[in-house]
C-alpha cells in the first residue's frame, strides 16, 4: 500500500492540467468519445430502465432531509375557511399545484454530480485557476456545472464489490482497493476501459434502516461523518492508466475514517476534481442496478446523466439512468 509520502505525491501525478488545452473545463469528460457513445448505445437489447439516484426527501423533521419545500398554491385549501376556494392558480374549473425547492445537495445524502469548481486546494481549481473564481455573488466563472450541458453519455460499469465478497454491504471505513477492482471485475467477466463511467457500489443503502438514517452531514464537523466504505487513494492511478471518465459511488466516495488523516481528508474528490478534472458522481443509490446487473449476468450498460444548467452551479442533483 502505498505510503502517506505516495499518496501527498498522487496530487501531482495524477493532474491533467492543460492536456485538453489552457481553457478546458470538461477534464475527463474529454475521454468519453463519439464512438464510446455509439457502442453504449449498441448495450441496449432490453428496453429496461434503472434510475440510480435516491428519493430527495422533502417530509419536515425527517432525518434524509436537507431540501425546503412549500406550496405556493394547491388543491387543499388548508389555509382557508370552510367554503373558500382553496389557494390554486387558475380560472374556473382549472387549477394547478406550484411549489418553491430548494436544497443543500452536496453532502452525504442527495445524489448529485460535483463539477470541477466543487473542490479547491491550495487556493487552486483543475486547470491552474484560482479557486477565487469561484464567487459568492456569480457562483464558479470557470468549471461551472454548466461545461457539462451537454449531458454525459456512455458506457456504464457496475462493480459489486459486496456481491463479489459474498457480503450484504462492506464494513464502515473500508478502503477498496485496485485489487479489489480487479477481483470482482474479473468475478463478473467485465473489463474496464478508456471513457467509461465506473460505479462502485459498496452497499450502503442495503444496511440502511429508518433506525440508522444516515443525517444530513455539515462538512466541516468530522464526527458526524460516520463511517464509510469508499475508494482507497491507490485506485486513483489504476482509473488514471484506464481512461475512466467518471465515477460514481453510493457514498460520497471517501472511505471515512480516511486512511490516511495525515494528508488530508477528502483526497478522492483532490484528486478527482483538482488534479484530473473527474466528475464525481456522490450518493447513487445503487441496489435496483445490482440487482437488475446479477439478473441479466451483465454488468454493463448504457450511462446517461443530465445535470441542471445552474448556471455558476458547483454541480446538481442529478438522476442518473442505466439503459439495458
């Protein structure tokens, strides 16, 4: 394994700083070629549809919740006497229910896709740019959520890791390891390749119970974290030498406690989105995959994630889809 010396030493191997020129802003969005897209598209022989992304729990009090919803206008009428018209927009017999959202979605809890603006380090973001041009008043002026408008489709890789190891779900502060990627991708008979879209699924969601809710984390305070499964450091190179465009994970990629506390806490998103420029796609719920994946023996697919064009966004929430 490779030393805390090795892993401070990653930031700087891994960077890809101006391999797609001074001005880019897709990182390894780059890897995902036209004809990745078109073989991606070749995977699909069943018509079945999977979404990848948790409910966004919206319930007062609830302890998933880090989103605020409220009707503007509804067919209930709650805040009206009894005979009054209920709140709506309309006319006549036409009405119509309108709501105000709003969330918090990077964190522990929503599925979303960070950008490259999400993560600074040093006081820098991917492509030697100064973290200050992310503002408070325009939000990220460079490698904005909105750089990935295009949406990201390709192929897709799920790997089991639990399901490879005969376990529900990996212990909390388990650090899976490129040989573990190699286990089970050769326990599935999947290969990895140049613009693919790795999703490491570490069963999370299946030891979740309304008992041990998992609640919505402040970043800043370590205890309440918990612990995780996530990537060791060590997969990094290994995604880097196979062309891996993005990935995914049904945490929010970091094995908590982190392995190694001396370098830093949050290193996947360092090097993925600081060093080289990888979207990272945080809190998937991937037991519906799994399951549809150990059903039809195949775990590749069509990938498809659309994130919202918040313009000066630092990601979004997103739904990601597989298409068998």
């Amino acid at each position: 394994m490779p030393t805390d010396a090795d892993v401070a030493a990653y930031i700087d191997d891994l960077k890809n700083w101006g391999r797609w020129g001074p001005d880019d802003q897709l990182g390894t969005l780059n890897l995902i070629k036209p004809e990745h897209r078109t073989a991606a598209a070749r995977l699909v022989t069943e018509g079945r549809t999977v979404s990848c992304a948790r409910d966004l729990i919206t319930a007062y009090g609830h302890p998933d919740n880090c989103a605020q919803m409220y009707y503007v206008a509804s067919g209930e009428g709650v805040d009206r006497a009894p005979g009054v018209p209920p709140t709506t927009l309309g006319r006549g017999d036409l009405g119509s229910a309108v709501e105000f959202f709003g969330l918090v979605y990077h964190g522990t809890n929503v599925t979303h896709i960070d950008s490259v603006a999400h993560l600074f380090w040093k006081g820098q973001i991917y492509n030697d740019r100064p973290s200050g041009l992310v503002t408070s008043e325009h939000g990220a002026l460079f490698g904005a959520v909105t750089a990935m408008k295009g949406g990201i489709v390709g192929r897709g890789v799920l790997l089991d890791v639990p399901r490879a190891e005969g376990v529900t779900a990996l212990a909390g502060g388990r650090a899976v390891t490129p040989d573990d990627l190699e286990a089970t991708a050769a326990a599935q008979g999947v290969t990895v390749g140049p613009g693919d879209i790795l999703l490491l699924r570490t069963g999370r969601w299946a030891a979740a119970s309304p008992e041990t809710a998992e609640s919505y984390s402040d970043p800043h305070d370590d205890a309440r974290w918990g612990q995780r499964a996530g990537w060791h450091p060590a997969c990094m190179p290994w995604l880097r030498d196979r062309e891996i465009a993005v990935i995914g994970c049904d945490g929010p990629q970091e094995p908590l406690p982190p392995p190694y506390p001396r370098v830093a806490g949050a290193m996947i998103h360092v090097y993925a989105l600081y060093a080289m420029g990888m979207p990272l796609i945080d809190n998937c719920d991937l037991e519906e995959l799994a399951a549809v994946c150990a059903e039809l023996r195949r775990w590749e697919f069509q990938f498809l994630v659309t994130p919202l064009r918040v313009v000066g966004g630092s990601g979004s929430p997103v739904n990601p889809v597989a298409v068998f």
